[in-house]
C-alpha cells in the first residue's frame, strides 16, 4: 500500500480521490459504521426528506465546495428567508448587534494586537452601556463560530467576519451526496474504504508506517494522511478515538492545544406542519411566513427552517461553551430544554408542541468519541499553532481536516476539502 488515510470525512475522501487518481494505492481507514464523519445526511422515512445532523450550508461562494458540486452534477439552492431576533419576548426583524456596531467595527480595525474578544471587551467596551453589544457579540461568537470569547482572537474573528458572504446554499439532498460522490470515486480509481476500523496507534519511520487498529490488526504504507478532527487530538490517551503515536508527535499535540475546537448539538425536530406560519403572536405586525432563522434569549437559543423549501422541519443549534456544559445530558432532556424553549419564544403550550411533533433526532457532537467537538476557530495563539499541525513530518506523516487550514472559511466543509487537496499533494510531491 502507497498511502493510509485516517478519516473518511470530507478530507480524508478528497485525498483519497486526488491520490486514486494520481494512480497511488490508497487505503481509507474510518472508525464508523458509514463514511462522512461529520457531515452525515439522514434519509430516515420519519423526516420525509434529507436532514442534516452536521454542517448543511454553503458559507458564500466557495470556490472548492462549488466546484465539487458541479463536478458531481449536485445542483445547490440558495438559502432565502427573513431573520428574527426575539428578546424578552419582542420580535425584532434582523440581525444587528446593536447602535454601537460601527463603533465596534471602528475598534477591531484599529486593533493591532492579537488579543482574545475578553481582552478586547476589557480594553474597549467594559462600560455599563455596552452591556447589550457585549451580550450580543458574545452569542454571536459562541453561537456561529462555536467559539470561545476567553480564547477567540478578535484580530482573526474580524477578518473572518469580514470575509464573510450574505449569499448562502445548501446542497439539494444534502452534503452526504457530495461524500458518497468522493467515495464513489475513490473506489473506481482503485482505493480501499474500510469501514468500522478504529485507529489505536501508528508507528512509523521515514518512509514506513504501520497503522494498528483496536483489535491489534496492523495495516501497512509508505505514507500516512491523518486527518481525525481536533477534538479527538486533543482527547486522552486512553479515550476512544484517541491515535498513540511511536515515536511521539509531541510538538503537534502541544501545538493542537493551543487551537480552538468548539462544541456543538444540532436539534431535529419534525412537526405535522409548519406551525410558526400560521402562529398569532402579541405583536400582530410579526409575520413569520417567511421565517428563515430565529434567534432568541432561550437556552436553545438558534432555530431555522429550511426555506426556500416548505417543510415541517425545525432545527435547533446550541454551540459554544453552552453546549460543552451539555455534553453529558441526555437526549430526553435537551428535548425537553429545546421544546420549552420553543414554546417561549412562540408563546404557546409545551404540551402542545409535543402533540404537534412527529419525530426527532439530536446530535450532541462533543459526545461523540470520533469527533469529540463541532470545528475548530481561531484562537489568539492558533496562526503559530496551526503551521506547526499542517507541516508533514519526514515526509511520511501528512494531516488534514477543517483545523488544518489557514484560509477564512475555517470550520467549514470548503476548509476540509481544501486541506485534503493539500495533503494530497503533499503526499504526491514525496514520493520519489
């Protein structure tokens, strides 16, 4: 074997596909029963449709992910919708943190120093008066970026959000098509995907790896490509998932620590119909027909549909340090958090809701051991940091993965597939 991949994610697949076809002998290794890893489209009967349990937007116009698409002959609608903020009850149509956003935008360009969000709330906005903006900032970091304000760098979160694009897609029938193109692919072009494996240790020396899974199996390559996420870099020794390297990566695992991997649990709730359309609620001039986001002061507090597309399908999201502090509750509960905190921001019964619902699912990422976190953001030491992570080592150890990207669009699925194509020629350059 040429080339072992550890992960049959979006990076590990569009590895394997680059280096197939370059005519390398490729062997994918994925610890999951199903290929993806964090994008995992559900065909399940009781939704009626495909729902998403991981990322289901296109964050703008995305060279690689687009590319992909029209390659696989995968066609992509754009997002549509109105956004409302409910606050203490009041619905407030838009997005705006508040009056002092242009003061706030002011700020983070004149900033220099690479300092956290905290630092910056101290250094700039610790009056009383920007109580609401520092409210506000803070649920949109945790919330969209599944960051951390004690570890998020205001320097790279502004030229993030700055880069950021209005225009939105979603991939009709969802991300798990695009994966099942790679991996269609990948196995025309002669590589091997193995299923249910999990990596437990790679030992290796220029030149040669040996890659045991948990059952002592051992599998060997001249070059390795491992691309599991940071979260499960970052778990104990004896965690599952967790990959024991001989001789030891220790510069890398002291580099991961040092980078950003937020949680996340998304929330699939199936209605009979699309009740939110049809609601009358206190403010009579609130029209939610066209709802495409709500945000809201609730525990869960994000919820969309999926308009343009009439559904019944309501989505929740909590990420952030909220949704680390629910990493050991159990489904039922966070049902029952997600259904009051729905009947507060529509007013209406619990008990209602529950009748109106036909099937549910929840994905609490952090609480999965091959993912351990929903992806990675930018801390203030994470520039240093992520260099260290993407450099191949000998050139035989070679990593991927949506942490492994140094472009704007991090976190997301056009990172991963970015850094696979890396990896993947990185691992062409090496061989002789």
């Amino acid at each position: 074997m040429d080339v072992i991949i550890i992960g049959a994610g979006a990076a590990g697949l569009m590895a394997a596909k680059k280096l197939a076809d370059a005519g390398q002998k490729v062997c994918v290794l994925e610890a999951r029963d199903r290929i993806g890893g964090r994008i995992f489209t559900l065909t399940d009967k009781a939704f009626q449709q495909p729902a998403e349990a991981g990322p289901e937007y296109i964050h703008g116009n995305l060279e690689v992910t687009l590319s992909l698409l029209k390659e696989a002959g995968i066609e992509y609608r754009e997002a549509e919708g109105e956004m409302w903020q409910v606050t203490n009850g009041k619905w407030t149509k838009g997005m705006e943190f508040n009056e002092d956003q242009q003061l706030l935008m002011t700020r983070l360009k004149e900033l220099k120093e690479n300092i956290s969000i905290a630092d910056f709330f101290d250094r700039y906005f610790s009056e009383e008066k920007f109580a609401p903006l520092r409210h506000s900032l803070t649920s949109y970091i945790e919330g969209y970026y599944a960051g951390n304000i004690q570890q998020t760098s205001a320097l790279a979160f502004f030229k993030e959000w700055s880069a950021e694009d209005d225009q939105q897609y979603r991939p009709i029938g969802g991300y798990g098509k695009m994966i099942q193109y790679l991996a269609d692919k990948s196995v025309e072009a002669g590589a091997l995907i193995q299923l249910s494996t999990v990596v437990k240790e790679i030992r290796w020396l220029k030149g040669w790896v040996e890659v045991f899974d948990e059952t002592r199996h051992s599998y060997i390559a001249r070059k390795v490509i491992i691309t599991v996420p940071l979260g499960v870099w970052l778990a104990g020794e004896d965690s599952k998932g967790a990959i024991a390297y001989s001789p030891a990566l220790l510069q890398k695992k002291e580099a991961a620590k040092q980078m950003g991997f937020g949680s996340a649990i998304k929330i699939l709730l199936f209605f009979k119909n699309p009740f939110w359309e049809e609601i009358a609620l206190a403010q009579p001039e609130v029209d939610l027909k066209r709802t495409s986001f709500i945000i809201s002061d609730h525990e869960i507090p994000t919820w969309w549909t999926q308009l343009p597309e009439q559904s019944s399908l309501l989505t929740g999201w909590l990420a952030g340090p909220k949704a680390l502090s629910l990493k050991d509750t159990d489904n039922e509960t966070i049902l029952l958090q997600s259904l009051d905190s729905l009947s507060r921001i529509f007013n209406m019964g619990q008990k209602d809701l529950q009748q109106k619902l036909l099937s549910w699912q929840i994905f609490n990422w952090t609480a999965e051991p091959f993912t351990r976190g929903a992806y990675s953001f930018s801390t203030t030491s994470a520039e240093e940091a992520r260099k260290i992570m993407m450099q191949p080592v000998e050139g035989t150890l070679f990593f991927a993965g949506d942490a492994f990207y140094d472009g704007l669009e991090m976190g997301t699925v056009e990172a991963a597939l970015t850094s696979g194509i890396r990896a993947g020629e990185e691992v062409l350059a090496a061989f002789p």
